[in-house]
C-alpha cells in the first residue's frame, strides 16, 4: 500500500442475493424448498480508487448505484466478492446512527458501549466523555434511559460519540442533517475542524453543496462503476446534466401514461371531438374566450426539437403552441406567461409587447417562441396561453397548458440566475 494513501481500493465487485420467496424456518424451507428461489444482483461491478491521507472525496449517483454498499465494504461490515480494500489508520464511521444503543441504559452507558464499537479504550473513553456530552448538549438528560429520548435526541448523541473517537479515516453515510439548525451547524463546523486536523473523510450524501464545502474531489457511482471523477463542481455538473435527462425520460412515460388514460374516457374523447373533429390532438384544456380560435396544444422542445420537459439553467427552451381555427381573425395577439408552483408570476410577454405586427390567421397553425439562455432558476413552472384581438378582447386563454422542471448546477437561490461579477478590493 502507498504510504502516502489512507485508503486503496481495487476492482471491487458485490452482489448480492434477491429470494422471491424465502421461508425463514426449517418446517417452511422442508415443506416449500422450491421457493427458495433468487436472482443475483450486482451492486458493485468492478470498482478502484485511492483516497489521500488527509483528503475529503464525496461519493454521489442515484439512489441504489452503490454508494452506500461501497461505504459498507470500506467499514468492513460487510465483504467483496472480488478485489481488495486496504485502509491505513483507526476508521470511524455514522452509517446508521445509534447502532448498538440499549435503549434500556443510560445515555451515558451507551457512550461507553458505542465508543468501544470504534476501537476505544476505557481509559480513551473516559478522557472523551465530557467533551462527547457537552458536544451532544444533553448534560440534563445523559443519565436517563436512551428509550425516553426523542429520536433528534438519539441521533446527537449517536454523532457526538462517533465525530469525538479521533479517527484517522471518518465514513459519513447521509447524516448530516441532524437535530436542529443550529446543531447543523455545529456538526459541519465539526467536520471542517477534524478535516483541517488531517482526518480523511469519504461522504456520501445528495446535498451536492455539502460535499462542493467539504471535498477536494467527487466520485460519480452509476451502476456499480465509476462514471466520472474529478473536482465536485465539475463532476456535479455532469451528474446533473444526466439527472436531468432521466427526469425528462420519467415526464415523458407519466404524460404518455396520462394519455392513455385520457384516450380511454369517453368525457375527454367528447371533449377533443366537440372543438374539432378532423384534427387528431386530443384537447383536454379548459378554454375562455370567443373561440374563434383555440389552443389545441402546447409542450416544450430543446433547439434540436426533441420533446423535454426539464431543463438546465441557461439552456435554451423553446415553447410550442399549437392552434385551431373555427373563423378568421384579422388581427391576433399571442401572449405567455410562466408561473411557479408556489403562484409566483415570473414572467409575462406578449407578441405585442415585442413590436410584432398583429397576426391575421384563418388557417390552423403553430407558433413557437425561444427562451434563449433560459435564466429560471431550479424548481417546477407552468405555462399560461391566451389569444386576443387588436382591442384586446379574448378569444381563447388556457391556464396552466404545459409544465416544464428547471434544474441547476449551481448552488444559486431564488426564481431567477442574475449574470454578475464578483470584484474583491483588499
């Protein structure tokens, strides 16, 4: 092992066995022995990397990729199937916090059980004892039995125990989020604290922003192998940009599903059939307006015309509106307005507003309108359509016609990306 690594790991591979049916007792395995019946499920497909003595990596992907498996195998709770793992140095890890508390014994007993499980002596505990309970603020409650505690209670002193063992590695499986605000933040100084001390640390967590504050480095896990890795922001960006992208896969299933279900009522076939039988959208908007013309559809498109409907900060999004016509209209005006979810209007515009001459139109149609470098910031909007003439009197308006996700790289706040420029004057 090099000297200069804390932690090596080298093409590791887990699977795990998935029983349909699986008795537990011998009377159910003797008389139901053909339900013992499992497939394999690789978790882990062959995976390497070297952790620094001193460094911080984040381990990130989607839920089930084996992130967690691979903080498991690195605690030595459980094995690979193939390959090694070599760790330098006393590990202590917040997995599942308060694995091993009696709920019977007292906060303090369990301090002295709970710090043993990490490797430390009586006399080691003894010397941590009053720094773990101060840490913990639960002085007024340490001598009850852990089972009066609530379940925030339990989970400080659980933390407090293993941030105060002075380990040389720190394995961290999405725990940072425990107690109060407050508490919070006391744990993430913490954690700077011991990482200044040289303590390496491996996390795993979806708080992308934790991991950007805390690790020098990022490690993508997809499907058991490592996709990407690098600098946090770099990797997040990728890891983002594909979450995105199953997000649009997950829309477009759920609005194809929708469209079954609708095909199949006969109220929303009345529906479409009662605008305009020769056209083949189905119609299911609610309308206001004269009618002389209708909104028959609308959805989002990227700039290569592909049907998405989430979308990364400062893309490029393009807004199609499909019409039908029952009676010429001299002069149309088109306007759109985006809301969030919450009811906040964030923008409104109008072909009017832009100085575009009025539309006359007597046939049906489609009119798109780009939003270049879309600046929203992360969250879920709806689009509102509406029609009207040159003396402003409505001829068709559709509240909430299509909806679309943005999601962001970025740790910006709020409903819109600014563009700016940070100067430091010392």
């Amino acid at each position: 092992m090099n000297s200069e690594n804390a932690i090596e790991v080298r093409d590791v591979t887990k699977k795990f066995k998935i029983y349909h049916d699986k008795g537990n007792m011998l009377k159910e395995k003797a008389l139901h022995w053909s339900r013992n019946k499992y497939e394999e499920r690789w978790v882990l497909r062959g995976i390497s990397f070297d952790v620094k003595k001193g460094e911080a990596i984040g381990l990130v992907g989607h839920n089930g990729c084996g992130k967690s498996t691979t903080l498991k195998l690195l605690t030595k709770i459980m094995y690979p199937d193939s390959g090694t793992i070599e760790m330098s140095g006393r590990v202590s890890s917040l997995l599942e916090l308060g694995a091993g508390f009696h709920p019977d014994l007292s906060g303090r007993e369990n301090i002295y059980i709970n710090a043993s499980i990490f490797g430390l002596t009586k006399k080691e505990i003894d010397q941590r004892v009053k720094k773990i309970i101060d840490f913990s603020e639960l002085e007024d409650f340490i001598d009850n039995p852990v089972r009066t505690y609530s379940s925030g209670m339990y989970m400080r002193l659980a933390f407090s125990v293993a941030i105060n063992v002075d380990a040389d590695i720190l394995l961290i499986d999405e725990i940072l989020a425990v107690g109060d605000a407050n508490f919070q933040v006391k744990c993430f100084n913490k954690l700077m604290e011991i990482k200044q001390k040289g303590t390496t640390i491996v996390i795993v967590s979806h708080s992308l922003g934790q991991i950007e504050q805390i690790c020098e480095r990022s490690i993508w896990i997809h499907d058991g192998l490592i996709r990407a890795e690098g600098s946090p922001r770099s990797v997040h960006r990728e890891y983002l940009a594909y979450m995105g992208e199953q997000r649009n896969k997950i829309i477009a299933e759920e609005s194809e599903s929708s469209e079954e279900i609708s095909a199949e009522s006969p109220s929303s076939v009345a529906d479409s059939t009662a605008i305009n039988p020769s056209t083949e959208t189905k119609d299911s908007y609610t309308h206001v307006g004269s009618g002389e013309i209708k909104i028959t559809n609308a959805y989002m498109t990227d700039k290569n015309g592909a049907f998405k409907a989430a979308f990364a900060t400062a893309q490029d999004l393009y807004l199609n509106i499909e019409f039908t016509t029952f009676k010429p209209v001299n002069k149309a005006n088109f306007g759109v307005s985006i809301f969030r979810n919450d009811g906040v209007c964030c923008y409104g515009i109008s072909t009017k507003d832009d100085d575009m001459n009025f539309f006359s139109i007597n046939k049906n149609g489609q009119i798109r309108l780009l939003f270049k470098n879309i600046a929203l910031l992360a969250g879920k909007y709806d689009v509102n359509i509406g029609i009207e003439d040159d003396i402003r009197n409505g001829i068709d308006y559709v509240d909430k016609a299509c909806s679309f996700e943005i999601y962001t790289t970025n740790e910006e706040v709020g409903a819109f990306y600014l563009p700016h420029k940070w100067e430091l004057n010392i």
